[in-house]
C-alpha cells in the first residue's frame, strides 16, 4: 500500500496527482513542448515519494523527446525537496530547457527556474528569495528544536550554493538577502543573475496563482502591494466573468423553457 504523503499546502490536488501540464508543439506559440508550473510547486512533501519524481522525469523524457524544452513559471512556491528534484531531472535531460517567468518565481519556485540552460523573466514578473522555513505541528522539546535549527541551516546552505552556482555572486551576499526575503523586478533578477534576459512582449495569462493572494500575504512578510493589487484584479475579474457567465446559461436555460 502506498503511504500517504503529507500535505504541505492547501487546495484540492490529490496525492500523487501531477502539478504541471505538459503541452504539446503544435499548443504552443514557442513551438516547443511546454512545462506549466502554474501554482505550488506539490500542495504534498515529496520527501520519501517515489511515486510523483519518477513520474515528472518519465513525462519529460517520453514528452520532450531529448528536444528543446520550455517551461513557464507562476508560482508562490512550495516543497523544496519537490523543486530540488525538478531541477535536478531538467539539468540531466540533454534537450535544452528554457525557463520563461511569466508572473513570478518565488521560493522554492526559483530552485525550479535554476534547473533551466537559460532563464527569462516576463518584464512584469517577480522573483523572490527567502532562508529555509518550517510549519511546526506538535511538541518540541529544546534537543528537538536544536536538530531542527540546524537541519535548516545545512538546507539554506545547499540553496546558497544552487543560487552560487548561477548568480556567481558572494554566499555572504545571498545569505542577506534570503535573511531579509528579497523579492526582485525583472530587471534586479538579471542584474544580481537569477535570470537571463527580460520578456517585453504580452505575457501569458496565467491567473491561476490569483488564487494564491492570501498565502503571499499570510506566508511571506515583503510580497510587493502592486503584485498583490494586480493579482486581486485579476481574481475579481474572475469572478465577474464567471457570474456573467452563469447569468447567460441560466437566460438560456429559461429560454428554452
């Protein structure tokens, strides 16, 4: 029997359940096949899973074929044992893989964008950074608390040296800005190097992570008022449509009648 995984974020996806889409060439307007991240990286821990990292790689390589790949980013974060692994399996696949932040990368989220040969950033779009974190549940004695705080410590330091890696900037540096949960403009995400190139063209809708307004707000302490303001816009009209939307069948329906 499967064990049940834990879940580490609200909503409705079911254990074991995929959390990205995969599109097809002829779907896409890069003409590659795409990857959707479009919400939490896992609403599950994917520590001790086997079954959903299996069948990401599976996806990718059966999906991708060993060509040029496109993923798009627009998620508040999650499981960074989940994105870890991610990035893992898009550094290993031998097709390229382009990373294109169409809202914002935050968390665990910029582990997934790191996986990428090359990262873009829709000009409106954001990153973030912050120190590795925990939801305590339960009773911890101070031994218990100890292992904990220094569990997190090596966790923050293997983000550090992912973030190294593509930033080529000082551990000291980074640690700061994790430290004080920095969100960056597109623009501050290529020059401090977490990203590549700016996207100036329309970007994709992906509304989605409107529905994620209170986790940003609830979770993190620095999320920027214009990313919220807009991400609420676009949950309200949302709702608008989808009340317009039950306004027409129901004339139709009484139209038939």
């Amino acid at each position: 029997m499967k064990p049940s995984p834990i879940r580490c974020f609200d909503g409705n996806a079911k254990p074991y359940e995929p959390f990205w889409t995969f599109r097809n060439e002829s779907e896409t307007d890069s003409g590659e096949t795409e990857i959707e991240f479009y919400g939490p990286i896992s609403e599950f821990l994917w520590w001790g899973d086997e079954i959903s990292p299996k069948m990401f790689k599976e996806q990718l390589y059966q999906k991708g074929g060993g060509k040029p790949v496109t993923v798009r980013l627009n998620s508040p974060g999650g499981d960074l044992i989940a994105a870890s692994v991610i990035r893992a399996t898009m550094i290993d696949y031998p097709g390229r893989v382009t990373v294109k932040i169409d809202g914002m990368a935050a968390s665990a989220a910029v582990m997934v964008a790191l996986g990428g040969d090359v990262i873009k950033i829709q000009i409106s779009a954001y990153m973030m950074i912050h120190e590795a974190a925990v939801g305590l549940l339960g009773y911890f004695n101070v031994e218990m608390l100890k292992d904990l705080i220094d569990e997190l410590k090596v966790i923050n330091s293997g983000i550090v040296d992912a973030y190294v890696t593509k930033t080529k900037m000082e551990s000291e540096k980074l640690g700061k800005m994790m430290a004080a949960e920095t969100w960056m403009t597109a623009s501050e995400a290529v020059a401090y190097g977490f990203a590549d190139e700016i996207i100036s063209g329309p970007a994709k809708q992906a509304s989605q992570v409107a529905n994620y307004t209170n986790l940003l707000k609830t979770t993190y302490v620095n999320t920027p008022s214009v990313l919220l303001t807009s991400l609420q816009r676009n949950t309200d009209e949302s709702e608008r449509r989808a009340t317009r939307l039950a306004a027409q069948a129901m004339q139709f329906i009484t139209n038939k009648e």
